[in-house]
C-alpha cells in the first residue's frame, strides 16, 4: 500500500534496557495523554534528555511511529531514541526527546519584562515558526489534533530560543485523495478510514493555529464560557456558530490583515477553512519580519488572567476532543454520501424494494 507517510519507516525501539544508556532521574517535566515525561540523561555524553514513558499498546505504537516519522523537523521535539523495555512486568516503550528547558509559549510571554511589550511582528514570527511544523506534519500527511499552548514549548530561556511542538498522543494519519486513485486494494475491503475524506483532520489543526493567533494578539480566547463555567451551552453554540469579535482596547491597534487571516483559520465550515499551505502564503505569515512593531495587551492581560489560565487550557482541551469526535463522525457521514459502488447497489436494491 503507497502512503506518503514515513511510517513504513525502518526504525525499531531497541530492545536493550535503557538505563544502559540514560540515567533516569525523578524529576517529573509533565504529564501527556498517554504517559508522563520525566528527565534523562545520557550517561556517556552527559546531555539532558525527556523520557516519556508509554504502555505499550497499539496507540503507544501509533504515537510513536508518527512522532518519529516527525522527527527531523526544527520546530517539532524530536525523538532522540525509543526503547522497548520492561519495566515492572509491563511492556513499555520509552521514547527519549531533546529536552525543551524554556517551558510553555504563554509563560514566557507573561513572564517577559525587559524587553520591551510584546509586538504584532513577534506575534507573526512565533506563528510562523509553528505553521512550520504544522506543514512539515500535513506535508507528511499527520493530522497533529492536539495543538495547544501546552504542547508548545521552548527549547531554552535564551532570546534565541526555538518554538518547538510536541505530544503526538492524539496525531493521525491521514489519506490525499491520491490514494483513493491508487487502486492498490480490492474496494469491496477497503477501511472507511483509507478512503478518506482526509480533509477534516487536517482542518482540526488550521482551527487550532486560529485560536492560538487570537491569544498571542490579545491574551485571551476568542471563545469562552461567560459565567466561568467550564463549557456553557453558550459558548458551545458561539464556537458552532464561529461568534467571535475583536473587542478594544486589545485589537484596536492589531492590523486588519490579521484579523483576516483568524477569520480564515476559524471559518466554521472546515471545507472553507484556509489550509496549511494558504496561511503560510499569507503576507502576515510569510513575510512576517515586515509586520508592523504594534505593541500588544497581550503580556498584560496574560498576567491579569493568571489565575483563570488553567480554565482557559482545559476549555482548549474539550473543545479539541469535541472537534475529533465530531470530524470522526463527518467521516462517516461523508463515506456514507460517497459514490461508493457497493454502497450504491445496496442504495439501487433498498430504493427497488421500498416501489
Ligand atoms: N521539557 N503538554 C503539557 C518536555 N522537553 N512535555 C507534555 N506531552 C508530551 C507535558 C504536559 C506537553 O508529549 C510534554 C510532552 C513532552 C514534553 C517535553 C519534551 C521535551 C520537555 C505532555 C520540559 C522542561 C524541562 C526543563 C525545564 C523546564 C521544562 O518540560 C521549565 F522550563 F519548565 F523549567
């Protein structure tokens, strides 16, 4: 089966034990969907590494062949090496990361205080910097569905440090319509999910870099529930219904071409979502060292906002896990509406019985 991925990819976890290699130490970096993170380090080079620890299973599995295939990247962690061990009796595989020590994308806006405000032209770079990685993983067509601002991290608290996406617990290959023209399998026994459509996946990502944009301009979300409450039926029906503005004082001065392109990213239809490629054709993108030094509200109103930070995370975090079920389900929808020969027989014969 031809698949643009490199899953098929010749890399195998090693099977010696790990602490031959790294020293493991206590100091928990963080908890991921599937497994903890906890740091390493490399015995005979001294480096410091993230360890993240996976029960094996098919998802693990599934997990790591896609963040592995994402490997090579420069705004993406990478996997250093993964191992399959025994830890405890049960089957793990340890996935070895380059260590990111500038922690999370917002804690280092909010934090900043010497250099100045934080600027629309920074605002740009920092999303350029992740549509990067975002079309590095479409490119190989990976769906990350879990890009939020805690899987966003630094590699050091230097200037100069790079922005880098991590957790592939929730990534997803997807397939090009190139696929469905390969007839490399019989149709009759064909997975729903080979045949597409793949564009949904994909889209849940463009969504996620929109909302992301809105908070580096502002600081806060476009949508959030009104009373506090985790996810009001208010702001569920705003998000369905794409109700977003951009309320002074904080986007008075933002330009009007960035306001467009969040407008394109959160476009309720994902048929009509901007893609990977267009963002990234977008002159607020491409040419992002010629947006204007604007400075923002965005590292005041972080600060202000500290205390409901938390909130705002967890509502990015169900609302995502809402889009992948639901973009589950329009795949089924869409397979179902297909012009799928065996379904259309089966459609003829219903249509013939029911004279
Ligand atoms: N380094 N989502 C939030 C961390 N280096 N972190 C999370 N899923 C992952 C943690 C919980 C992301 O797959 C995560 C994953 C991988 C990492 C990761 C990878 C590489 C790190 C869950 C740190 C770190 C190290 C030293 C210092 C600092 C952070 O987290 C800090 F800056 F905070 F001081």
């Amino acid at each position: 089966m031809q698949s643009t991925t490199a899953r098929d990819s010749t890399r195998q976890p090693k099977s010696s034990p790990i602490t031959e290699a790294y020293e493991i130490s206590n100091t928990v970096l963080g908890l991921g969907i599937n497994g903890k993170v906890v740091q390493c380090t490399n015995r005979t080079t001294g480096q410091k590494y993230a360890l993240k620890v996976l029960h094996d299973n098919p998802k693990a599995r599934r997990e790591v062949d896609l963040h592995w295939a994402a490997s090579g990247c420069r705004h993406i962690v990478n996997i250093v090496d993964v191992f399959e061990n025994s830890y405890s009796g049960k089957a793990c595989l340890l996935v070895v990361m380059e260590c990111m020590e500038g922690g999370e994308l917002f804690q280092r806006i909010q934090d900043r205080q010497d250099e100045g405000p934080f600027t629309e032209r920074e605002a740009a770079q920092i999303m350029h910097e992740i549509c990067v990685a975002v079309k590095y993983l479409h490119d190989l067509n990976i769906a990350h569905r879990d890009l939020k601002p805690e899987n966003l991290l630094y590699t050091s608290p230097a200037v100069n440090a790079v922005l880098k996406l991590t957790d592939f617990g929730f990534a997803k290959e997807t397939f090009t319509k190139d696929t469905l023209q390969t007839p490399c399998y019989t149709p009759y026994y064909v997975a729903p999910e080979v045949l597409g459509p793949e564009k949904y996946d994909k889209s849940c990502d463009i969504w996620s870099l929109g909302v992301i944009m809105y908070i580096l301009l502002c600081g806060f979300p476009p949508f959030y529930s009104n009373h506090g409450l985790a996810i009001s039926p208010g702001m569920k029906k705003r998000i369905r219904l794409g109700q977003f503005d951009f309320p002074n004082p904080e986007w008075q001065n933002v330009s009007d071409q960035a306001k467009k392109l969040i407008q394109g990213m959160l476009n309720v239809d994902p048929t009509k979502r901007l893609s990977i490629d267009q963002v990234m054709k977008n002159q607020w993108i491409a040419q992002y060292t010629a947006v204007p030094q604007t400075p923002l509200h965005t590292g005041r109103v972080l600060r202000e906002g500290e205390d409901i930070w938390p909130e705002v995370q967890e509502e990015m975090t169900r609302s995502l896990a809402t889009m992948r079920v639901d973009y589950d389900q329009m795949h089924i929808k869409a397979l179902d509406n297909s012009n799928n020969p065996l379904l259309n027989k089966r459609r003829k014969r219903a249509e013939e019985q029911t004279k």
